[in-house]
C-alpha cells in the first residue's frame, strides 16, 4: 500500500473514533472507569494481532532488548497516551481535546529534531502553521464558548500530557522500524504490554474490571479496539517509517475534518462559511507536507 494510502485509511479511520469514544465516557458514575476502558481495547486489539500473526506464520520470537523496547511502546502509546484522552474526554468537549491531541503534529517535529536531528523544512511548517489555523477556525464556535474553568483546565492540561505521551511513542516506533522490527509484530507485543500495564494501573487505584454490556458500548469498544487500534495503527506507523515522524503526526490534524462530516451527518451539526473554510485550509496544509512523498511512493 503506498503513502497516500496509508495516509487517507488512518485519517479515516481515526476521523471516526472520537464519536466512537464519546460511548467509552461513563456518565453520572455509571459504566467502566476510562482505564477499564483502555485496558479492555488493548487486550481485545493485541489478541486479533496475535491471532492475525500465527494465522500468517509470522514469528512472534525477540529478544529481551526488543521486548524492553515494546513495553516502553506499549506504556506511552497504548497506556498513558489512551488513559490521558478518555480521562480528560471526561472534562471537556471531544471538539476541543480533538484540537488539544493535534498538537502532535507539533510535537513530533520538536521531538524528530531532538532524537533524530530531522530537520523540517519551511514545506512542512507552513503546512502544519496553515493545518492547525485551519482547524482552530473550524472549532472557533465551540472555543469561543469555553470558560476557563477548573475542569476545562484539568482537562486540556491531561489532553496536553496524552499527545506528549503519544508523541514520544511515535518516536519509538520510527526507531523500532530503523532497527528492522516489523509493524505489526511489534504492535501486538506493544498493545499486550499496553494492556498489562493498565490493567495494573486499574488494579493500583482500586477499578472494577466489570465490563458494561450496553449495546452502544460494547460495539463503540469492538470498533475502537479493532478498526481504530489494529487497522489504524497499522496504518499509522507504517506510515511514520517511511516518511518520518514529523510528516506521518500531521494526519492528527487531518482526522478532525473527518469527525467534523460525521457531526453534520448524525448530530445536526451546522455548515457554516467558517467551517468550510477551515476544512479547505486543513487539506491545502495536507498537500503542502505530503505532496513530494505521494509522488515517490
């Protein structure tokens, strides 16, 4: 599957997955606790993996220096990162942590330049300043609204602390495909140590690992665990290996366009002329960063 591909499946599926996580929030204290929810997902997702794998006959043998490398994978991108976004969900608005989680984008060009010593061209700032003015006009209603109030703080301070998180695991995983270990493998073992470790999170704070079995629920957490965790990060980080991952965060400004379009379809969101004309200035941004690399892929 080439770039461009790759690109559009994880915009896609990633675009879909805040209204997917709306159903994982536990509302007046009913429901699992956001880290039941995280804990579940991952088990769910590294199990299909892990079944995908021996389907396939690939080997699931590293060594122990790998495996120190997956559960440092599994702990901020499978773990923290995810407990961050379902805990801070609960604080404020998905519009608003959607905009908080796409300082990715952002994160990932300062962290290449630290780890790597990647250097972003003009191309690809531009695109990001121009990606993220553009996103911010689209969700400028629901800004415009917020207050700063304790819980709006609380919330973006965790939003904030999650897209670090994730930000530093997309910077393992890009040194886990220079050193020739393979996405999907890799994965399977990051999302199974993922789990374990919050799952011994839930277990520290005293959570109750009974599951709701409500419909919306438990649909919401088979789409996320398998679409928007074994697709999407499939996707994601094959992605992050061939181009870097200062090019590869920019879909975390993307996918909010398409949570936008779902918004409109099921929830009677209004059309506006600031909404369209942000949505025109996230794709302009798109093909300023990914336009040399489509055309070599």
């Amino acid at each position: 599957m080439n770039n461009l591909s790759l690109y559009l499946l994880t915009v896609l599926i990633w675009g879909t997955t805040w209204i997917a996580v709306e159903f994982q929030i536990p509302t007046s204290g009913a429901g699992a606790a956001p880290e039941v929810s995280v804990f579940y997902r991952y088990v769910i997702a590294a199990l299909v993996i892990f079944i995908w794998c021996r389907f396939q006959k690939l080997s699931l043998r590293f060594s122990g220096g790998a495996h120190l490398v997956f559960m440092s994978l599994g702990l901020l991108l499978f773990c923290l990162n995810y407990i961050c976004v379902y805990v801070g969900q609960g604080y404020i608005t998905s519009a608003l942590m959607a905009i908080i989680f796409s300082t990715v984008s952002w994160m990932n060009i300062f962290n290449a330049r630290i780890f790597f010593g990647t250097r972003s061209g003009w191309r690809v700032i531009i695109g990001a300043v121009v990606g993220m003015f553009g996103l911010c006009l689209m969700f400028w209603p629901s800004i415009q609204n917020l207050s700063l109030t304790d819980a709006t703080v609380i919330g973006g301070l965790i939003g904030m602390l999650g897209a670090y998180f994730a930000s530093l695991g997309n910077m393992i995983s890009q040194a886990t495909q220079k050193r020739n270990l393979p996405v999907m493998e890799t994965n399977a073992w990051a999302m199974f140590y993922g789990a374990l470790f919050t799952g011994l999170i839930c277990l520290a704070r005293g959570q109750s690992f009974v599951v709701d079995l409500t419909p919306s629920y438990v649909i919401s957490l088979l789409y996320l665990a398998v679409f928007g965790s074994v697709i999407g990060f499939w996707a994601y980080l094959t992605l992050l290996g061939r181009i870097g991952a200062n090019k590869a965060g920019y879909a975390t400004i993307a996918f909010p366009v398409i949570a936008i379009l779902i918004s409109v379809m099921f929830e009677g969101l209004e059309i506006t002329p600031a909404l369209l004309i942000g949505m025109v200035l996230v794709l302009v941004g798109n093909l300023s960063i990914l336009h040399r690399k489509t055309e070599a892929a």
